[in-house]
C-alpha cells in the first residue's frame, strides 16, 4: 500500500531544480509567510512543466485572488489559471475539517442509516469542527485521498497554524492511539439501556446512581448519550481510519517527503524554529531546508552621528530600519549556526503579499534559485 | 482617521471617565489578537498601568491584577522581567501578578470547586476515559479558563493570594479568540443541569455584561491579522451580542518624512532596500488600517514598531501609548499627539 502510495505522489516529478522531492511539506509558527511560499513553489513547479497540488487551510483573501480560487476549493480541487503557453497544471484545495471529516462520512459510511446517524449527531458536529488535532488529522486523511488518486507529479502540503509546533505529524499517531484507546472500547459500548439509564450505574445500584449523577453534572449525560451514539455508530470506519493513518505516517517518513521549515525573522524567533527543526528530526522526518522569512534589509551604519542619510524627518524610520535589519541579521546568522547541518535561505521583506500569479512566480523562483545555490 | 476613532467621543457610559477608567474598573479584560501581533505585551502593558497606576487619567488609583496567561510557551513574564510562572502565580510586586495557566489545571479546580468529590468521583476523574471525553466535551476546557480566572476575581485561591481587583486573561492565539468567549454558552446547551451547567450560564451572563468584562482586541495593520480581528467583531456581536471595548493595532511602521509625500520611492536611492522596505511597510500598515477603521467606529490605539527588544523597556513605552490613547486628555499634550498621529496616517491615505 505505501508504494501505491508514493507512486501517487511524484510518479513523474523532478523537473523543478531546487525541489527534488515529491511532496514537500511546509511547516512553522503562524504569520511567517508559509501559506504564500508554499503557493509561490507550486506556481514555479506548474509553470516548469509538472501537475501540482497545493494543499492549504486558510489563505489571505489576497493571496486567493492571486491564485484565482474561492471558497469552491474547499470542496474540491480547483485548477489555477495559468498561461496558455505554461506545460504545466496546478491545482489548490483549501482544507477544511468539518468538510473533510463529512466527506468521509459519507464515503465509508456502510449505509444511508448510519451515515444519517453520523452526520446527525451532536457530538459528531462539535468534534468534527472543534476537536484539537482535528484538522491537521483532517489534512492527514485528505492527503491520502489525493496521493491515492495518482493525478499529481507533486504534491505542496501547508499546515496549519498551530501554537504546539507538530500537531500535524502527531496527528495520525495521536489518532492511531486514540482507536487502540481503552477509553475508546470502553466508549464504543452500549452505555445506555433502552431506557436511557447508563448501564454500568444501574448495574452498581446506588453507588451507580450517584456516579451517573456526578457525570452528568459534569458533562451532561445527554452528551454522554451522544457520545456514545456517536462512536457506535463510527464503528464500522475505525479500521479503514487506522490503516489510513499508518499509511500516511510511511509517506510522511519515506525519502521522497521533505520538509521545509519557515522562520519569521528575528532573534526572537529562533527558538521557534529550533523547536521545529528537532522535533523534526525525532520524529525521524527529513528536514530539507529552512528559509527565514520576510528578513529586514541590513542598514550599514556610516555616516557620522547626526547625520541622516534619508534627509529630514527620518530620524526614527532610519533608526528603526537599522534596529530591524541588525535583529532579523543576527537572527539569521544564529539560525545558520545552531542548524549548520541544514541549508538555509534568507528570504528579503517582500513589498507587499503577491496579487497575481506573476508576482508569486518570482517569489517561487527567488526561492528555488536560492535552495539551489545553498 | 475620522473623529469618530477618538476615545473622547466614544465614553461608554457617557459618565465623563476614560475609556482607560472604565476598563481598570471591569473585574475582567480579555485580550485577544492572531498569534504574533503583540496581544502578550499589550496584556502586559495595561495590567502595568493599572496595577501602578501609571496614567494621568487613572488618577494614581492601583489596582490589584492578575495576567493570566494560556500558552504552553510563556511570554508575559519575559515582558516584565519576571522568572517564568510554571503554572503558578509570580508575584512581580504588591500588586501585579502573573500566571501561565495550564487549561487542563483550571478544569481540574472547576471540578474540586463545583462537584461533590468522594472516592468514587476522585476515579472517575483520573480514569482515561474522563481525560478523554473532557477533551471533547464543547467548551468545557474553555469554561474552566474562565470560570478560574472568574473566580480570581471573587475570592482568595488555592494559593493564598488573591482576590484580584481585575484579572486580564491573554486569551489564547490558535482560533478566533471569539470561541473561549462563547464556549460558556456552547457548554450551557449541552449541560441543562448540575452545577457545572449552572456556572457556564452564569459565565455566559458574565460575558455578555460590558461593565464587568472588557474586550480588547490586538492586531497588525497587516492583511491577515486585521482580516481576522474584523472577523472577531463580527462573531462577537452575533453570538455574545455585545462589542469589543477597544482595538489596538500594533507595530507601525513610523511615518515618512514629509519631503517624500508626493513620490516616496522617487525619493531614495535606486537599491536602498531598507528604505524602499520602510515606505512599503508603511504604505501597507495605512492600507489596512483605513480598512479595519471602515468597519470599527470604537475606541482605538495606533501604537508604534519600536527599536527595542521584548522586555520593560517595551512595556514602557507601550504603556505610554496606551495612556495616550485610552486616558482622556488629563493634559493637552496626550490629545494632541493622539490627534496628530490620527491627522498624519488620515493625509497620507
């Protein structure tokens, strides 16, 4: 199954220099700029003769209208615009969970009653958008669809933003846990009588009234009900799920998969980044490289004190434009220092987000050129 | 900017106090904002002048605050220059506290404060299945956040110190802050009964009260944080039916000089990246903040990008423009040089 699945991905890749490996996924702390450099790599792949996917969970509406996709590639696969003249295609998909989540539902489902069952439920419809983790398992699932489907050279994984850096690579072993769980047999149980009593209480007389009680002022023990409907109903997909995500953790390891990891700039950001970088390597994930983003221009200090090289008026600019450009350096060269066995590339403060594709091409080509040189 | 954005004409009880008053008299303040926008250091910065007292418009009145702070990684006590909380409450002087609240800890107090603990519930709650099921339970985890820091409020905690004049909760960056805001009412659908059902709908009433709990929401002038916080407005007013208390938007790029107005990048050198990156950073932060002032006629702060690292001295100057924003004009120059950043980000537009 998982040469299936590397074949999915990458069968006819290798064209873009500077992006060897079939499917690259891009990850750091939110706001550094990934979403756009991970949409900046697929314009160029695109561009340079490949069928490309890049898969996302919450673009700026700028850089959706760089790329030409509404809210329509939630549902599916949307292709970019590209030149006529350009070899390749490119295709984006917007992850979202709930719609993800029930579109599994619905595919695994065994019949129309439990799918009803499912869909309906009200434990199902709050975990299904609000569970921690629930996302990035989301993407987990739908980049097994897509390396299943065989229709990408390459595939451009974003993830998402997360405070606990790799959320998405625990995902499928949190979830592979959480189906060989004692709470989860224990969940899937018939907890309830036809009466609506929870068994186990009635069974355990009034020591079993009291623990009902002292659950349902906890939780609710309509939640409860829920919960457990919820997971009995569920049944018949755990094992497709847990095949799954034993699948996608191969792929996410196998030597075609590299990493890039995105740094906001600054002394203050590095050890974000060392976070990333050696929960990486733990976890036995190949790093790639790591690109520091949106670096403030260095500023040289001549000219003698008093003097402002920008004319009047820019004294605090001037010094301002300095203190960053010194910081976002020393960032830098710490990141270089302390990850010495990893390429790393320096990307300048853009002007603005791209707002079309052409200015994302030139990003993606600043980018490989200087992946390529590293 | 128009003059609808001055806190002076924007009293929230007509009753002639700052809007700085106001909010160090609520029990409550959360501070919301994307990951990365400074919400930590404005935290930090109001529990400052409140706790010390710090602006003319606070009349040297102190108030006894706790910062409560929800992230596995801890930043507010670097902010102050104070040794990291591990969970507990630091005290950084007489009156200004701070705390890294573990959410999983504030439920386990929710449960000890609020259900009848025998032996049999002390199981239930160390089994797996619990742990479980509390991490899927809608809301709940959120609700403790609130109920704790609620509670800090009222009555002395388990600790010993306490209770707060005011506890200032810098909400978590993952989400729209907007779901630890409506979590208590999430909750109370599910749970009709019990205690627990019971104290999330007092919470959910707490929330919905203006004078008790404020909302300060943080952002960059930048595409999507500004995005997100206008997003956050609109939840809040759907689902809470009420309104955040005031905007402040972070990390201005300071303003040009005025011999460049008519052409800027005319004006430097062909190649001098960091000038050519000061007026486009510039030209950005107006942009947004022209459209985050379209939908928000509240009270709002401009605070700078300053040359400084993330510490006191930040805080300091932070404070400052807070004071200066917030405070009614106790002295003339604070209106004015309100009044002249507005003048100067509205001609530049």
């Amino acid at each position: 199954m998982s040469e299936t699945l590397n074949r999915g991905v990458g069968s006819k890749a290798g064209t873009s220099r500077g992006l060897r490996d079939p499917l690259t996924v891009v990850v750091g702390s939110g706001g550094v700029g990934k979403t756009t450099l991970a949409a900046s790599l697929g314009v160029v792949a695109a561009l340079e003769g490949e069928r490309v996917l890049v898969m996302t969970f919450d673009p700026s509406l700028r850089l959706k209208d760089a790329l030409g996709v509404g809210e329509e590639a939630r549902e599916s696969e949307v292709a970019v615009a590209l030149p006529e003249s350009a070899p390749g295609e490119l295709d984006v998909s917007l992850l979202d969970a709930r719609r993800t989540f029930d579109r599994l539902v619905e595919r695994y489902a065994p019949d129309a009653e439990s799918r009803r069952r499912i869909l309906e439920n009200r434990f199902y419809q709050h975990l299904s958008g609000s569970l921690s983790g629930i996302l990035e398992y989301m993407a987990v699932e739908r980049l097994f669809e897509v390396a299943a489907q065989e229709r990408y050279d390459r595939v451009i994984l974003d993830t998402p933003p997360t405070t606990q850096a790799l959320d998405f690579l625990e995902a499928p072993q949190r979830i592979t846990e959480f189906l060989d769980s004692r709470a989860l047999k224990i969940a899937v149980r018939e907890w309830f009588d036809s009466r609506g009593q929870l068994r186990a209480a009635r069974r355990l007389g009034r020591l079993g009234r009291r623990m009902e009680r002292f659950l349902d002022e906890l939780i609710g023990l309509d939640f409860l009900r829920d919960v457990s409907e919820f997971f009995r109903a569920f049944g018949p997909l755990y094992d497709g799920f847990h095949s799954r995500a034993a699948e996608v953790q191969k792929l996410l390891r196998s030597p075609r998969t590299s990493f890039l990891l995105v740094a906001g700039p600054g002394e203050e950001r590095v050890p974000d980044a060392l976070f990333f970088a050696r929960k990486l390597e733990e976890s036995g994930h190949r790093l790639a490289s790591v690109v520091v983003n949106r670096v403030h221009p260095r500023l040289d200090s001549s000219g003698g004190k008093g003097e402002l090289p920008w004319g009047p008026g820019s004294g605090e600019g001037h010094e301002l434009m300095r203190w960053l450009g010194q910081r976002d350096h020393q960032g830098v060269e710490s990141l270089r220092a302390l990850l010495s066995q990893h390429p790393l590339v320096a990307l300048p403060m853009m002007a603005d987000e791209p707002t079309h594709l052409g200015a994302l091409e030139v990003l993606g080509r600043d980018l490989i050129s200087e992946l390529t040189q590293e | 900017m128009s003059t609808t954005s001055s806190p002076s004409v924007q009293q929230p009880s007509g009753s002639g106090e700052s809007l700085l008053q106001s909010l160090s008299r609520r029990r409550f303040l959360v501070v919301t904002g994307k990951g990365g926008v400074g919400k930590s250091a404005v935290a930090a910065s109001l529990a400052t002048l409140f706790a010390r007292g710090g602006a003319d418009s606070l009349r040297g009145r102190r108030r006894k605050v706790l910062i409560v702070e929800i992230d596995p990684r801890e930043n507010v006590h670097q902010l102050l220059a104070a040794p990291p909380s591990g969970g507990d409450v630091v005290r950084i002087d007489d009156r200004l506290f701070v705390q890294n609240l573990k959410p999983r800890a504030a439920l386990d107090q929710l449960v000890r404060r609020h259900l009848a603990m025998g032996l049999l519930q002390r199981r239930v709650l160390s089994s797996e299945t619990y742990q479980q099921l509390s991490e899927g339970a809608p809301g709940l985890k959120e609700v403790a956040v609130l109920d704790y820091a609620e509670h800090r409020t009222r009555e002395r905690g388990e600790d010993g110190l306490g209770p707060f004049d005011l506890v200032i909760l810098d909400a978590p960056a993952t989400g729209h802050g907007v779901s630890l805001l409506a979590a208590p009412l999430l909750l109370s659908e599910v749970i009709q009964d019990g205690p627990v059902g019971r104290r999330a709908r007092e919470l959910a009433s707490f929330i919905s009260r203006p004078e008790a709990l404020g909302i300060v929401a943080v952002t960059l002038a930048e595409e999507l944080p500004a995005q997100e916080v206008l997003e956050l407005f609109e939840t809040i007013r759907q689902r809470l039916g009420r309104r955040a208390d005031a905007l402040v938007i972070n990390g201005l790029y300071p303003r040009l000089p005025e011999a460049w107005e008519e052409d800027p990048e005319a004006q430097v050198a062909a190649g001098d990246a960091a000038a050519l990156a000061w007026i486009r950073r510039r030209r950005i932060n107006q942009r947004e903040v022209a459209r985050l002032e379209a939908s928000w006629n509240g009270p709002q702060a401009l605070l700078p990008l300053l040359p400084l690292a993330r510490g006191p001295e930040l805080i300091k100057e932070l404070q400052q423009g807070l004071a200066e924003a917030f405070g009614e004009c106790c002295e003339a120059t604070a209106a004015e040089a309100m009044d002249s950043e507005a003048t100067e980000v509205g001609e530049e537009r």
